[in-house]
C-alpha cells in the first residue's frame, strides 16, 4: 500500500464516523484557536503601548530634579530646585555626541479664558525645539520661535482638548486668550495625540520658557529637561553622558547623591518589550494546555478505533499488508485529524481574536510566527498522541485478529 493509498483509507475511514472525527478534532480547534486570539491580543497590546510611549517622542530622556527632604520624608521627584537653564546648555555642550537637542520645561496649572469660556489646564513654559522633540504636529498656525522666547512674547500653541473646549472645533489662530489674568494670542493649534496613559498630550498649553518663568511661574528653577539622542541605540550611552555632566555642574562628588533623576525612554520600552514577552508566553502556555488535552483525546479515540477495528486490522495483514503499512494507516488518521483541526482553528482564532478586538476597542497583532507556532504543535500533537495507538494496531497478530469478536 503506498502512502496516498493510506492517505485515502484514512480519510475513508475518518468520513465513516463523522461525529466521532469533529468531537475529536474539537480539542485541537479550541486549542489552535485559543493560541492564536491570546497571541494576538498580547501583541497588539503590546505594539498599542509602544505606539503611546512614541508619541511622547523618538529617543526622549527626561531630566527632572531629585526629592527633597521636609521633617525627615521624601517629597516626589521634581521637589528640588536643582536644574536649571545652564544644565541644558551644559548638557548640549558636553554630550554632543549622543544629544542633538534639549528643551528645558516649567509647567503650571492656570485658568484660561476665551470670551465666556474658561477651563484650568497645564501651562509648559518650552522652548521651539520641543516641537521635534515631542513629535508635536502644528495642525494650524505655526510654533514659537525662538526671538519669542528671548522677548518673553505673550504668544500660546494649544492642545487639542483645549481647542474643543474654548473653540468649539472653530477657528483660533489670532484670537487672544487669558492665561492667569494675562492676554496671549494664540498663533497655533497642535494635532490630536492622545492619552498616553500619563499624561493627556492635549489638555496642554505650550508658551515660550521665558515668558512662563517671569510672568507666569515667577521662578528660575527648571521643571525638566526634555532631551533628545541622536539616536535608539546611543540612549544609555546619552544617559551616562548626561549624568556625569549634571554631577560635575551641580559640584556633586562621585560619591555623593545626585540632585536630579533621568528618566530614559529606552529603559520604559525595555521594560514593555520583557512584560509583553512573558505575557505573550503565559497566555499562549494556558492555550497550548488545551492543545495537549485535545491530543489526549486523539490518543483515546484512535486506542478506541483500534479495538473497534482488529478484525479489520487482521484482514489486512493477511492478505499481505505490512506492519509499517498498518502503522502508517492509523498515523495518518491521526495526523489528519489534527491538522484539519489546526486549520479551522486558524480561521477561528482569527475571527475571535478580531471580533474581540472590535467589540472592547483592543489593537490586535497576530505575528506568522505565532501561527506558525500554532500550527506546528497541532500537527505534532497528531503525530505524538497517535503514535501509540498505531504501533499498537500495527502489533496485533493476523490470527488473533481475525479471531477476535
């Protein structure tokens, strides 16, 4: 008997019981299925996280002031007074192998008012180069400049939360608006970015750093320090660069404690990348649990169909039917069984992992890979778990099998 002949027996035998086949091949759809929808969902909440951290902007490090000390207890970082302007000219100075801009950063909360429209929103007192900094997109009007900045202008670029919410989605560009009492006219509108999960990105309002430390914050002290690497893979290096600049301006042994904490992006998408990881691993193991119970119910419907056909089995053999032939035969029943179930478990997975991305607004990445992976294992459970019952099948003896009632 060739190969396609016991490819046709099998399938033969598979359409003889059809119930039996499509409960059988139900464990490994539900389990090919299961590993693809987690896969999928772990990855695209993945690729969703990495897409906010993006919009905070391309290979940011954040400088912010250490935590000072009131009655013997911390207070948060940011709560010194430690940076200020001349770190961002020292840090540009110094590290201009792996920095190509900095942006020093005061904010403050104020009420803003437009006609008989006010709300209270964050004030950033920047600089222009934020804007490539940050990825801000300046949708109608224009940035700052930095002429701005030196004249303490009294110019604003508004967040699109605050546009809507003073605006009502018309035009703003030329109106004037009061900040804390102070008029500033509006020169641009920034395009919508989202919450990224720390901060809204829209509910702001970006003014020259100048003009917010004098009239506005009335203080000398820097909030942060925005600052740009030349490139991903010189994040660290940028940091360390940083680091050692700041302890050598502020006079800080290098020994002693540093007033200031940097904040690397890097490190934020390191820490995903290994999150999203072991949830990608945890889901899919959970999955392939099911996958192995399905194959368990290979193994027990194929040692089933084997006792069911011995006289079968014995009349083979005795018209000249080998014991690899034999083997053969129930081995690719089983093999059949977990493929075609590894298929429709494909289209399923797809079609639930997508169907539940839609209804609860999730972001859905399912890689080749994983299919791949999925797929794989479904046919190895068919060879493994079916491997027993025909070797078993293949053992029997002609007369006894014929024999057998």
């Amino acid at each position: 008997m060739s190969l396609i002949e016991s490819f046709l027996t099998a399938l033969d035998s598979l359409r003889a019981n059809k119930m039996r086949t499509g409960l059988t091949m139900l464990g490994v759809i539900i389990g090919v299925a299961a590993v693809i929808a987690m896969i999928g969902i772990a990855q695209g909440a993945r690729q969703a996280t990495l897409e906010q951290i993006q919009r905070l902007g391309a290979n940011v490090l954040t400088v912010r002031p250490g935590q000072a000390r009131r009655g013997g207890a911390f207070l948060g970082f940011g709560s010194m007074q430690s940076l200020k302007v001349s770190d961002g000219e020292a840090i540009l100075k110094s590290c201009g192998e792996y920095v190509v801009r900095v942006s020093p950063e005061v904010w403050t909360t104020q009420q803003v008012k437009y006609l008989n429209r006010n709300m209270r929103t964050s004030i950033s007192g920047v600089t222009p180069e934020l804007e490539q900094i940050r990825n801000l997109v300046v949708e109608e009007g224009r940035f700052f400049t930095e002429q701005e900045v030196k004249t303490l202008a009294r110019v604003a670029v508004i967040g699109h939360t605050v546009w809507q919410e003073l605006f009502q989605g018309g035009a703003c560009v030329g109106k004037t608006i009061r900040i804390g009492g102070q008029a500033y006219e509006v020169i641009g509108r920034l395009a919508y970015k989202g919450d990224t999960g720390f901060r809204s990105l829209d509910d702001r309002i970006y003014i020259p750093l100048t003009t917010c430390m004098r009239r506005l914050a009335r203080q000398n002290h820097l909030d942060a320090l925005n600052v740009q690497a030349r490139r991903s893979d010189q994040m660290f290096d940028a940091q360390t660069c940083i680091e050692e600049t700041l302890m050598r301006t502020h006079n800080i042994p290098p020994w002693g404690d540093p007033d200031f904490r940097v904040f690397n992006q890097g490190e934020f998408v390191e820490t995903v990348e290994q999150t999203a990881q072991v949830f990608t691993l945890l889901l899919a193991g959970v999955a392939l649990v099911s996958l192995i119970v399905g194959g368990i119910g290979i193994m027990n419907i194929m040692l089933v169909s084997v006792t069911e056909r011995t006289r079968e089995i014995g009349l083979r053999k005795a018209i000249g039917a080998t014991r690899f032939n034999i083997l053969m035969q129930f081995l690719i029943e089983s093999v059949v069984v977990s493929v075609l179930g590894g298929l429709i478990g494909i289209v399923l997975g797809y079609y639930a992992a997508y169907t539940l991305a839609s209804q609860a607004n999730w972001k859905v990445l399912i890689p080749i890979e994983g299919v791949l992976l999925a797929f794989g294992f479904a046919a190895f459970i068919g060879v493994f778990f079916g491997l027993y019952p025909a070797w078993r099948a293949s053992q029997l003896q002609p007369i006894e099998a014929l024999r057998y009632e």
